[in-house]
C-alpha cells in the first residue's frame, strides 16, 4: 500500500519539475551573459564643441532676424522715397516758374493801370517774361522743334494738309500752324504744318 502511494506521487509530480539535462547542453531557460557596458556617445571635449557651435548659431540666427528686419525697414524706406519723388517731380521747375508767374502779374496789374502811351512799354515787359519762360523751360530740356521751310518729317511734324507751291520745295514745310516741343530726345507734341507741293501743270 505504502509502495502505491509513491508510484501515484511521482504520477502527479509538477510538469515543470526539473528533467534531467543531457551532457554538454544548455538550459533553455539559462540567463544571458550580460554585455559589457556601453561607452559614452559623445566625450567631453565633443560636448564642449557642440554647446559652443550652437551659440555661435544663435547669435548668426540673431544678426540673420536683424539683418531681415533692416532690409524691410529699407524697401519701406525706398518705397516712400520713391513716391515722394513722383510726387514732387516737378518742385525744381516750379521753383524756377513762380518768378515767371510774378512777372506776368506784374504786367497784367501796369496794363490794367496803363494809358495809351504806355502801351510799348506794355508789349516790351511782355516779350521779356516771355524770353524768360523760353529760357526757364530750355534749362529745363524744352527744345522746340524747327519746321518752317524743314523737310517734312512724319517723326516729328504733323502734316494737316497739302498746299501748292512754287516756291518752297516739295515735301518741304510750306507753313507751321502750331509749334511742336520736345523733351531732349523724347517728342512732347508735333508740329502741325503745312507741306508744300508741286503746282499742276
């Protein structure tokens, strides 16, 4: 009886007791050999350079936010400039025009005071503000344009009819009807004129 209960005993035992382990091989359980500990990333004298490179990047990032911002600063700068010189364009020529515009308020109030004696003197101030003005706008690049006896020239004269003529030869301004102007080499307006033909037979 004593013997059965041993037998049943060991029947019963634990799956996972321990079975024996044949010569030479290894436990499948068996713990793992630790791996030597790793060396640091980085050394010291690597932590040293990178913590002085990122300050150095951030002072460039610095001057780069700067820079940026003056650069912006001056397009606004350069943009009001540029509208005050359109806007003003003309102050130089104006400046030179107003004693113009005094002379001639000056001849309008001694005309309008005038006796009939006076009316030489009258037409004399009148031609010299007018040499004036002529003067002011050549300074300024006002060239007028020659036509009268001219070869007619469609760049610059405006033919508005056809005349005969024996006098003049053909193709040739006969008349001017209107001056013509021009800003140095740039056409303001054309001469209007009257070209000369031959007369029929």
């Amino acid at each position: 009886m004593e013997k059965e209960q041993v037998i049943q005993a060991e029947s019963t035992a634990s799956p996972t007791a321990a079975a024996p382990v044949a010569e030479g091989a290894v436990p499948a359980s068996a713990p793992e050999i630790p791996a030597a500990a790793a060396e640091p990333l980085l050394t010291s004298d690597q932590i040293v350079d990178l913590k002085a490179k990122a300050a150095k990047a951030d002072e460039h990032w610095d001057r780069l936010l700067r820079q940026a911002a003056e650069f912006d600063n001056f397009k606004k700068r350069a943009a009001r400039d540029r509208l005050d010189a359109i806007k003003y364009a003309n102050q130089a020529l104006l400046d030179k025009l107003i004693p113009v515009l005094d002379h001639f308020e000056m001849a309008l109030a001694a005309g309008n005071s005038a006796q009939d004696n006076s009316l030489e003197s009258f037409k004399t101030g009148m031609a010299m503000i007018q040499n004036q003005l002529k003067s002011v706008l050549a300074e300024s690049g006002l060239e007028e344009i020659e036509a009268q006896n001219k070869p007619f020239d469609p760049n610059f004269h405006e033919a508005v009819s056809h005349q005969e003529s024996a006098e003049a030869p053909e193709g040739h301004v006969l008349q001017q009807l209107r001056k013509g102007y021009k800003l140095k080499e740039r056409l303001l307006r054309p001469a209007m004129v009257v070209v000369a033909k031959k007369p029929s037979a």
